[in-house]
C-alpha cells in the first residue's frame, strides 16, 4: 500500500479513504508451510459404519498471515493469522447412516 487519497464532500471530512496501491506484486510473503495430522480407526458403532479419528492441526505452531487489517485512513495495519495459530488436537466420531 502506497497511500490514501481521503474523499470528502461538502464539511471537508473524509467519509471515507480511496488507497492507492503500489506495483503488483511487488512485495509477497514468504512460503506457507504447516504440518497437520490425522490418524483414522474404522470400525462399526451400534451397527453402523464408524470412523473414530484423533488429529493435531498445525503441530509446530506455524504462524502464518492471513491477511492485514488497516484501520480506516489505512495508516496503520494489524496481522491477522490463519486459524489454527498454535497446535490444535481433537478427537472425533464419525457415524454413516
């Protein structure tokens, strides 16, 4: 992001911010990288096809930009990072009918 031209109309304050923006593509982020994994046990729960499943997302806690949030005259930006930021693990059930 190059700048912001403020559009205004009759009171001289801005309603909103126009941005101007640079070359494309001219800056990039690095690579994305994040290692999940997932083991499945199939078997059969009250006589239907089950799948019982535990994983762990993002097992070395990659934190990796999703996108930047400006705030409004875009002088300013947070980072806001995929989900999951950190190692996440859950157990699951799955049931067929």
């Amino acid at each position: 992001m190059q700048s912001t031209t403020p559009y205004t109309e009759t009171n001289n304050q801005p309603l909103f911010y126009i941005p101007q923006y640079g070359e494309f593509n001219a800056e990039q982020w690095g690579s994305y990288h994040r290692l999940d994994l997932r083991a499945d046990y199939q078997t059969q729960i009250f006589g239907l096809e089950s799948t019982i499943y535990i994983e762990v997302l993002n097992v070395y806690g990659s934190k990796t930009v999703q996108e930047l949030e400006y705030n409004i005259d875009y002088s300013d930006f947070e980072k806001d990072y995929q989900f999951p930021d950190m190692p996440l693990p859950s157990i699951g059930i799955t049931l067929n009918f």
